[in-house]
C-alpha cells in the first residue's frame, strides 16, 4: 500500500490536510467519502526514487479523443459529471490525463465548473478545447459539443500526421544518409587509408579526397564542427519559440520550394476553417473565435492575418473583406466564406473549405512522396556508392603496389 496526502472539507465547511494509506487514488478518495469528507485533493507522496522522465511525459492526442468520446457518450446517457469523470479516471491509462481527471474531478465537486477546472490544466486542454467545453455549458448541449470537439481533435491529428510526413521523410533519410556516411568515413576509410599508406604508391583523387575528409572529421576540427552541428539544431529550435523566430520562419515556411511550402499553407488553411466552424457551431462569439482559431493556427503569418480580421470585425465589416487583404488566404476561401455570409451557412462553408483543403493535402503529400522517395535512393547512393567507390579503386593497383 502507498502513503497518500489529502485535503477535505468536512460536513461543518472546516478543510483537513493529513495522510492515508490505500492502493490508489480512487481507493483513498472512495474511504474519505464514506468518512463523510468532500474530497478537495489527494496525492501520492513521493517513495523512493522519483521518475526524472516526469516532466517529459505527455497526454497523447489520441488518448485525449478517446476520453473525450467516451465522456460524451456517458454525459448522453444522463451520468453526472463527477460520476462520469470518477469512471474516466478508474479506466485511462496515461497518467498524466488520470492525475488531471482526477484533480477535475475534486475541483467539479468543489463547485468549479467543467470549463474552469479544465483550464487549471492547459498543458493537456488547449484553449479551443476549454471554450468549446464552456459554450456547451452554457448551451446546454455539452454532450453535443464534446463529440464535435473530438471530431475535431481527430481531424486535427490526421491533418497534422499529413503534413509531418511531407516534411518527416525527406528529413529523415537525408539524415540516415549524412549519419552513415560520417560513420564510413570515421571507422571503415581510416582502415583503408592506413593500408594504403602501407602499400605505398600514388592514391586516385577521389581516394584521396576521401581519406582527406576522413582524417578532418577524426581530427579535434571535426569534433568542434559535430558539436557547433548539434548545437546550431538546437539553437534553431529554440529561436522557433521565440517571437522573433515565430514570424520568420512562419514566412520561410511558406515559401520552401517543392511543394512542401504549399502543403503547409494547405493545412494551415484547412486548420482553420475546421476550428472556426467548430467554434462557431458550439456557439462561441465570432471575435473570440478568431481569436482562438489565430492562436490555433501554429504559423505566425495566419495568426496576424486572423487577428487584424478580428479587429476590422469589430468596426462592422464581414469577414471575407479583410481575409481577402492578406495574400495568405486563396481566393476561393474568401469567395465561399463570402457566399456562407450572405446566406448564412458560415459554419457549413467552412466545413466544405476545410474537407477540400485536407483532401488536397492528401494528394499533395502522395505526389511529393512520389517525387522524394527516387530523389532520396539517388542520394542516399550516391553519398554511400561514392565511399565504396573511392576506397576500392586503388584495388586495382593493388597488387602492382604489391610488387
């Protein structure tokens, strides 16, 4: 058994802090309750070594939609919300979102609302999830709107994994080249080249150049130069936080040749559109909805775009007049968006405009990895090929240095 710490409010309002042994967390709440006690917080106390992969661990988005249906379906079939997440909490496997579950749950009981105790935890809720779980509230259709924010969580991940994986492959073999190149050149030529050296004679030039790039990359130089590698990627994706990156890398992003620029501001586009008439269905106000959708977008040129349209809102004007302004928005989303406002089917448009956009993304990403995968054995061949080729030349004279 475990040594738990708890905070409870008995039946005369007054709160008690003490210790408690029990199984789990549920177990030690389930005993407090009998007790009388309304439960306000209960944790572990920290045994033996404690886990320094902690603070790394995350909810995955995956295990945040399978909870997020599964609390709809229970919301539907008329389970109170405390009873509701007391299940949820039994059942998840991820520790992080069980703690979080958990903690939600006291604060529900404590009189916070859903939406509020949800926003004590942001590393796990975004803001989009929070304000649609507080429009649903208010509407009354919570049940309703988790399913459409699951939805939504699922539309996102997919989007997300397409673009990646545009981005991802290149990446990926172009390292795995670099990687075992260096590692050819490191421990296999040095071999070669003191055989060489044994032999005697005149190496070919390209035997020499690669000996020579060898001897670079073993010597102190070529340390120093692995080290400034490392530490020039881990500078770059520091700067990307940071405001000043954000805005010139979300330009750069745009503009990187070979489709993959295009694939980005497709899903940017197809972003978007499925988080506003995901807000905007909930029944969240259109200048707050901009406002999320902005923060949503994950590229700092869409993110102003949506705010200076959010403040052109404010002085009356409909939302297609200023998107059509930026030049980061296509003409045919501004188009349907102004034909959705006319009729009034906003929401509807842009579910269309965001279904085309990812269908787009789809088959931009298939044509690039058509493109990539040939381009990439050409590399990864000739980078590996060209080793193997500068070492086994001087085979050929091998046995005239023999003589």
């Amino acid at each position: 058994m475990s040594v738990f710490t708890y905070r409870a409010r008995d039946r005369r309002g007054q709160v008690h802090e003490d210790t408690i042994e029990g199984n789990d967390v549920a177990t030690v709440a389930a005993t407090l309750r009998s007790e009388g006690l309304l439960v306000i917080d209960v944790k572990e106390q920290n045994v033996g070594q404690k886990d320094i992969l902690e603070p790394f661990k995350t909810v995955k988005l995956g295990d945040l939609v399978v909870f997020t249906r599964q609390f709809a379906t229970m919301i539907n079939a008329g389970l109170p919300i405390v009873r509701a997440l007391r299940a949820l909490t039994d059942q998840t496997q991820n520790k992080k979102l069980r703690d979080a579950l958990d903690a939600i749950r006291s604060d529900v009981e404590s009189g916070y609302s859903l939406s509020e105790a949800m926003a004590r935890h942001p590393e796990i809720f975004s803001k989009l999830y929070i304000e649609m779980v507080r429009a649903g509230e208010v509407g009354g259709v919570l049940d309703t709107v988790l399913l459409r924010v699951a939805t939504q969580l699922e539309k996102d991940q997919e989007l997300r994994r397409k673009v990646k994986s545009a981005m991802t492959y290149p990446t990926v073999v172009l390292i795995l080249a670099l990687v075992t190149g260096a590692a050819m050149l490191i421990f296999i030529v040095p071999i070669f080249a003191r055989m060489f050296t044994d032999l005697g004679g005149v190496l070919p030039l390209p035997t020499r150049i690669a000996i020579g790039i060898s001897d670079l990359l073993t010597s102190i130089f070529g340390i120093i130069f692995g080290l400034a590698a490392i530490g020039g990627v881990v500078f770059f994706l520091r700067w990307i936080k940071t405001e000043n990156g954000r805005k010139v890398w979300g330009r750069i992003v745009l503009k990187i040749p070979a489709k993959i620029g295009d694939i980005v501001q497709k899903g940017a586009m197809a972003r978007f559109a499925r988080t506003l008439s995901s807000l905007g269905s909930a029944g969240v106000p259109i200048l707050q909805a901009l406002e999320i959708t902005a923060n949503a977008s994950g590229n700092y040129v869409i993110e102003s775009a949506l705010l200076r349209s959010r403040d052109a809102i404010k002085e009356g004007r409909p939302l297609y007049l200023p998107l059509e302004e930026e030049p980061v928005f296509p003409t045919m989303v501004t188009r349907m968006l102004a034909v959705g406002e006319e009729t009034g089917e906003t929401e509807e448009m842009l579910e269309k405009i965001a279904d085309f956009y990812e269908s787009e993304v789809d088959a931009s990403v298939k044509a690039l990895t058509s493109i990539i995968e040939p381009l990439m054995i050409v590399v990864v061949g000739g980078i590996v090929g060209g080793i193997i080729i500068a070492m086994y030349l001087p085979m050929f004279k091998i046995f005239e240095l023999i003589e």
